[in-house]
C-alpha cells in the first residue's frame, strides 16, 4: 500500500513539473493515516512556500478519476504538509493481498552475511552486560534470516587474552608442586579466581607481568600452559552455552581468539610482503589516520615490539580467516558501543591492507543500568552476573500473583524471556536504558507479558475461518486494526535496512494495543455469520503477526499465564 500511495503521489509532484520521489510516513495526528512532508523540501529549490506546493499536489490529486477509490480525505495544511486519510477500500484490498502473501510480502535478500555477538571472555561468568550483545545480535540475525539472507553466526569467544594468563597464574600458586594433568577445580573456583587475580594484578607490577609472560607463551602454543587451557576453556564454555541455551541465543561456530592465531603466520606474511606494516617504537603498526580525521585516530598495532599480538591482530586474523572460509558480503559486529575507536582501526586496516573488501559494520550497543542510570551492578558494586539476574526476573515475576507460582516451568521460563528481551529490545539498542525488574515483569504496559498475554487473550476467541474477508469495514476500531496490520511488510523492512530490532518491538506493542481496543470493543459472541467470520480472519491474521514478530525478537508464547 505504502508503495502504491507513492506512486500516486509522484504522479501528482510530476504533474507540477516536480521531478522528486516522494515518502508519505504514518501520522502522529490520530484522525489522519498518513502524510507527506516533502512540499519542504521543495520550497527551497522552487523558491515557493511549502503550503502553495502543498496545496498544487493536493489539487491534482482531487482531479484523477480514481480519487475515491484510493482515499477518502486528502488535505494541505500549515506550514505545508499533505495529510492522507485513505479509502476503507484501499484498505480492505491490500489487507486480503497482504493476508495472502509469504512472510507478509518482504522483499526477499540473498547475502551471505557473518554475525559476530555474544564475545564473552573464556574464565569470567557471563554478566548484565552481555545480555545486550547476545539477544540484539541473535535478534539481528533472526530478522535478517527471515528475509532470505545466508546468515553465519560467531560467538568469537575471548579465549587466549589477558584473563588466561592471569587465571594460569593462580592456578599454578594455588596448586602447587602437583602436575598439570593432574590439576582439578570447578566453575566456582573459576569465578573466584579471576576477579581475584586481577585486582591483583593491578595492585602489584611484578605480578602483572609474570601473568603477561605466561599469556605470551600460551599464545605462542606452550604445551603445559595449554593443559591448563583447555581445562578452564571447556568448564567456562559449557557453562556459557548453557546460559545462551536459556536466552534462546545460538551460534553456528563457537570460535575464539585463538583460532585466528592459526592465521597469523599467512596474514603477517601477505602484510609484509605488501609493505602494509610500519615499525613505530619497535612495534608492528598500520596507519590508519586519514587527513580529514576531526580526532587523532591512532594507528592499528598488529604487533608489539616484544613479539605479542593484540586484540587488532586476533580481529584481523579472524576477518582474514571469514573471508577465506565463508566469502561473505558483510561482517557485522554487535559489540559494546565503547568499542567504537577499536573498530574504526580495525575497519580502516582492513580496508588499507585489502584482507577484505566486503561490507564492515559495527552495531555498539549502550549500557543496561540501574535506578540511578548507571551501568547495573550488585549491591557491592560488582558486575551482575547475567545468571543472577535472570534469577531476580524468576523471582519477580512468580511473586507478583499467587497464581504464579504453580506455572509450568517451560511456560514461566518463556516469559523470563519475553521480559529481559522485551524490555532491552524497545529501545534502540544505540542508547544506555534502565531496567526496572518490577515494571517489565508487569502484564500491563510497554512489557514482554503484555504482548504475550494479547496474543493468548485473543486466541481463545479464535474458530476457524469459513470464507473468505468480505468488503466491509464495520466501525473505527476495525478500520484502525487493519490499517495497523498493513504496516507490518515496511516495519520488518525497516528493521532489516537499519538493523535495528526496536521498531519491530514497538511495532508490537502498539498492535497489542489497538488489538486489546478492538476486542474490548467488538464482542464476538451474537454476531452476523459474515461480521463474525470476518473478525475472526482479522484477529488471526493479527495473532500471526503477533507470533511471528515475537520469534524474531526471540520471545516464545506460553500455553497460558
């Protein structure tokens, strides 16, 4: 429909000698479906006011023959808009093409696209703020998938940094004299040692650089160190999966860090022999200043003057390692928006160097924060941990109402979901947003339970269809319905384009409204076979909608709640 009504009114704009492609966007003003801005636009190439032109496309639209069967209102107003109120026809018609058409009409892509979210560090429990990069990367990668695209997706795991040497390290202190094989400790030990062994290392120098020696060896394939290794990487990975198997939060490779070490010796022999590298202080470095830069943008080290590689050098190296593997036409990175600088180093060495000429794009993500609008900790004042929030959200929700508490575990852990997923994904994922545990566990308001409970609501109402949606639009609240529904194709559209899951979740919410208003409203019981029926079609087409939407934001509806 959107794009029919445009096309309709280029007709107009061409009729005025206005060579111009013009976009009509939905309305704020709730007795007006549509309007078009773009009379100001105009104004200054034309030298008119925006209201004359405003009201010339007006004008010519009221002469065409088919006026009345596209709208039913169209009008200019100060200081220039064009305000479309559309026919029920228009209406009626697009919905029973758009009921009828495979995923809602989008239009289908065919890229091989490689997601990079998740980035957890091997040794360190999952905390608050990896929940952003998890359920927005997965989300991204749902929508993109459902518009046809190859997607590959990569945990790309903080497996051989800093952490490793440091963990390495208590380790050996804590178990002495015995031999590595023989070495045993659990998750707890884990997560006791590492916020241990780094304050400690930030308190004593000497220390510091014994756990920098032994990650520089473990880099360079020490095999005792490895022993450790492996022993701390398949506790902390087993436990990670398991959390990201809760969230509903999958990947095609768990790679890591150290996988892209394999790369290294080919990727420094092509820089090399390329004359990309720089030395700087004894250091390897790519430039990657570019003169119109409004800050300093320094440049990318690939390799320290003691021989260890760094963060840039797994990146390219694992860049490096999806071009050869997967070929794709774009990489994207949902990553911590802090990361911005790394990744525009990163882009920019990638791009000098040639490893790889597809599509680089990094998403950053704000920050989940608290009450007082800080990134969310304990009550300590120590990073969160992602297992004990979810926890918290349990508890929140199963208290709110005696019945809760005798939910079916599979149904109460949906709804988890739909909290935590809800509650982030509405805002556009650029921006820090508080999480409220006692707001968005809530079935009221702008909530994942809302949704869910929308949908449930409204499909004990639903018998099956016996015909076809007849011509007739019956009052308001039916004609806002429909009118809603037929923005479904340019929402996904829209979040696609943007990668940006929040309109989407917005989208959702505000179907759940007119939905609730309709039902409310329309009472099924006593009706006309024909009204009846078309009803049914309407809500279920709604309920389809709702669903589908929902999984693509990684939320699953209950059986009941």
């Amino acid at each position: 429909m959107y794009e029919k009504l445009e096309k309709i009114l280029k007709e107009a704009f061409q009729k005025s000698n206005y060579n111009y492609e013009p976009k009509i966007i939905k309305s704020n003003i709730e007795e007006i479906d549509f309007q078009c801005d773009d009379a100001f636009k105009l104004a200054k190439e034309y030298h008119k006011a925006p209201l004359i032109i405003a009201e010339e496309i007006v004008s010519n639209l009221k002469k065409e023959p088919y006026f009345n069967e596209y709208f039913k209102k169209v009008s200019a107003s100060k200081p220039g808009f064009i305000n479309i109120i559309v026919s029920d026809k228009l209406i009626n018609d697009n919905l029973k093409k758009l009921i009828s058409k495979e995923k809602f009409g989008v239009k289908k892509e065919n890229e091989t696209i490689v997601l990079d979210y998740g980035g957890p560090n091997v040794a360190k429990p999952l905390h608050v703020g990896h929940l952003r990069t998890a359920i927005i990367g997965q989300a991204i990668n749902n929508i993109l998938k459902f518009k046809g695209n190859k997607t590959i997706s990569d945990v790309h795991l903080g497996d051989i940094g800093a952490q490793m040497g440091q963990v390495i390290y208590g380790i050996i202190n804590d178990f002495p004299n015995k031999k590595y094989e023989e070495i045993n400790f659990d998750l707890n030990y884990l997560n006791v040692t590492y916020p241990k062994m780094s304050a400690l290392c930030k308190e004593n120098e000497e220390i510091k650089q014994k756990c920098a020696e032994i990650t520089k060896k473990l880099q360079e394939g020490d095999k005792n160190y490895h022993i450790l290794w492996q022993k701390i990487y398949n506790l902390s990975v087993t436990d990670i999966k398991r959390i990201y198997d809760y969230l509903d939060v999958h990947f095609d490779y768990w790679y890591g860090e150290s996988d892209a070490y394999k790369e290294f010796p080919e990727m420094m022999k092509y820089l090399e022999d390329n004359h990309y590298l720089k030395l700087d202080e004894g250091a390897k470095v790519i430039e990657v200043k570019e003169k119109d830069d409004k800050i300093d943008i320094p440049p990318c080290i690939i390799q320290k003057s003691d021989g260890a590689y760094l963060y840039a050098t797994s990146d390219l190296g694992t860049i490096w390692q999806r071009k050869k593997d997967f070929n794709p036409d774009e990489i994207i990175y949902v990553v911590d928006a802090r990361q911005s600088m790394h990744f525009t180093q990163i882009f920019r060495a990638v791009k000098k160097t040639h490893i790889y000429e597809g599509k680089l794009a990094h998403y950053g993500n704000g920050t989940v924060n608290g009450k007082d609008n800080k990134p969310f900790k304990t009550r300590t004042g120590g990073a969160l941990k992602l297992e004990d929030l979810i926890k918290e959200v349990k508890e929140e929700f199963v208290n709110l109402r005696p019945e809760n508490k005798n939910m079916d575990e599979e149904d109460l852990d949906k709804i988890v979901n739909a909290i935590l997923k809800f509650a982030d994904l509405q805002n556009d994922y650029t921006r820090n947003y508080i999480f409220d545990i006692k707001k968005f566990s809530e079935v009221n308001g702008k909530t994942g339970p809302y949704i869910l409970y929308t949908y449930l609501r409204i499909n004990k109402l639903l018998t099956k269809n016996s015909g076809n949606l007849s011509d007739n639009i019956y009052n308001e609240t039916d004609r806002t319905l429909r009118l809603k529904l037929l923005e479904v194709t340019n929402i996904i559209e829209q979040a696609s384009k943007e990668r940006k899951p929040h309109y989407i979740a917005n989208y959702l919410y505000e179907l759940s409204v007119i939905a609730n208003n309709f039902y409310q409203n329309n009472h099924m019981t006593g009706l006309e076979n024909e009204i009846k029926n078309d009803y049914n079609i309407i809500l279920s087409f709604n309920n389809l909608v709702l669903k589908t939407l929902l999984n693509l934001l990684g939320i699953h509806i209950p059986k009941s709640m």
